[in-house]
C-alpha cells in the first residue's frame, strides 16, 4: 500500500505508514502480471499472495526503503499492486495507519 516514489509534492514520500501497517493482499497472478520479483511476493492461500512483509505481527513491506514518518520509497512503484494503487493520502485506511505511527492525519 502503499507511500511510494511518488511525486515530490505527495504527503507519501515523507510517510510509509501505510505500508508498515497493512497486510497487501492480492489475487497471486497480479505479481506476476505485474512483474514484481519473486522475493517480494509470499503466497497466503492458493488465491492469494501478500507482499514480504506485511503478514507478519509488525507489518513493513519488503518493497519500503527509508524511515516511516521521514523519508520512504517504494522500490517498486511502476510494479505495485492494486491495493497500493486504491490506496489514496487522506483516505480512512492512510489516516489510520498514520494514526499508528502517532501522524496526524491528512486531508483528504
């Protein structure tokens, strides 16, 4: 989910929270159609694939690089998956995660 390599201006390149809060679940075809490396990618079920990381009991995703709350990256940006993508700054679930790492909230 997202705080990714985005564009300067975007609250997300100075955040990450979303992406060391939640499980990034996706149908597991998506990764591959997507191109993501295969040590990025773990499976759940025979449906479903996770991003590394985030299906653990303090969630980060393997594709975050930088510190949550300073400066992040997603080193995979152009490959992401849909839950990344729906991921929006100010929706609940990116005030949420902010929340967990004591953010204040922004705007929608």
């Amino acid at each position: 989910m997202p705080s990714r390599a985005t564009p300067d201006d975007s609250p997300c390149t100075a955040c990450g929270a979303c992406c060391a809060h939640f499980r990034v679940s996706f149908y597991w075809a998506e990764a591959e159609h997507n191109g993501l490396p295969a040590e990025l990618v773990e499976p759940l079920t025979p449906t479903y694939s996770c991003m590394a990381g985030t299906n653990a009991a303090a969630p980060r995703c393997a594709a975050l690089s930088g510190t949550v709350g300073k400066a992040v990256a997603c080193t995979v940006y152009p490959q992401r998956t849909s839950p990344c993508r729906e991921l929006q700054p100010g929706d609940d679930k990116c005030n949420r995660a902010r929340a967990k790492h004591g953010l204040p909230p922004i705007a929608a």
